[in-house]
C-alpha cells in the first residue's frame, strides 16, 4: 500500500487529503512512534520504552508505516536478527506537522490548566 492509494470519501464523494493522512498516521502509538524516529530514536526496544506501546501493537504499527511508505526498516544485526526504522522522504515531511502539534499540546492540553 503506498500513502496515495488509499482514497478517503466523504460526502459528494470527494477525498480529503486530512482524512486521508489520518487513516495513515492519525493513531496513538503511530504519532508516537514518528516523534521518536524523527528524534533519532531507532531501535525497537527505544521506542517501546519511549512510548510505551504494548510490543503487538507496537509491531503492528511499525508494520503499518513501513507498508504505508512512511518509514524504512534496516538490518544494523545479523547475529542476533537486528532491524532498526528510518523515516523515509514522506516520514520526514511529518516532522513540522509534529512539532506543532507538541506545541499546541504544550498550550493547550498539557499542564495545569
């Protein structure tokens, strides 16, 4: 599956290019899980740890993103099987959408107002 091939409809037929990047990113542990990338934050474990993602979920997610073109996978091990992510071209474009995102967080639904 590549990120165009998905069509999201919604009324009159028409696609809305924000339904559409939510179908491929718009999920908890995804959101997550491109943060930690995009902070240089590779390996499997780290990101589990950072996120706190249920090791299934989180596979399942990894899974998702590289088939969606967002991210890449990297064998850095051989003996044991090691793989790390990189975020691809499309991952890399996410990374302003993010930081406003944690900026508005920070305004707006974090702390103690």
């Amino acid at each position: 599956m590549s990120l165009k091939s998905k069509s999201v409809e919604i009324g009159g037929g028409r696609g809305c290019p924000i339904a559409a990047a939510l179908d491929v990113v718009g999920d908890r542990w995804s959101l997550l899980v491109l943060r930690d990338l995009s902070r240089g934050v590779n390996r499997f474990n780290d990101i589990q740890a950072n996120t706190g993602a249920p090791r299934d979920r989180l596979t399942t997610r990894l899974r998702e993103l590289e088939g969606a073109g967002v991210i890449t996978r990297r064998r850095y091990s051989e003996h044991p099987p090691r793989d790390e992510y990189l975020l691809t071209a499309a991952g890399e474009a996410i990374a302003p959408v993010l930081r406003e995102l944690e900026i508005w967080g920070e305004k707006h639904a974090f702390g103690d107002d």
